[in-house]
C-alpha cells in the first residue's frame, strides 16, 4: 500500500486549502463547501490560505484552468 496524505489527525487539521488571491467566486464558494464538509466528518476546520507559505502541511490548490498550472510549489 501507497504512502497515506492525512488531511486531519487526532482532530487537528493538518492540512490547508489554498486559493489563488483573486479567487472567482465559484472557486471561493467549492472552497468553503470542501472546508464544510471536512470538518462536518472529522470536527477539524481545514484553513483557507492565500500564501502557502503561511503553514506547513499538506496543501490543496484550488483555481480555475484559467489561472495555470502554477501552484506555487
């Protein structure tokens, strides 16, 4: 078996959702809905980041194809 992304441990959130500073609408509403129903099955509250830099852990880039495969990695 793969190696495992954890998402959340131990209750904690171990990981962010990062959007692209200017954001469109669907992709800041499909954010919070994810973050919604990560923390309705695990009681942690994943945050929404602009920087990625801004806390470790595993990172999930949300952005139009129109923004470009850049992810910041």
């Amino acid at each position: 078996m793969g190696a495992q992304t954890m998402l959340v441990q131990e209750g904690q959130a171990v990981s962010s959702l990062i959007l692209p500073a200017d954001a469109p609408e669907p992709i800041q509403t499909a954010a919070e809905e994810l973050q919604s129903h990560i923390e309705q099955m695990s009681g942690a509250r994943l945050p929404l980041l602009i920087d990625p830099e801004a806390r470790p852990g595993v990172k999930m880039y949300l952005r139009t194809e129109a923004q470009g495969p850049d992810l910041g990695a």
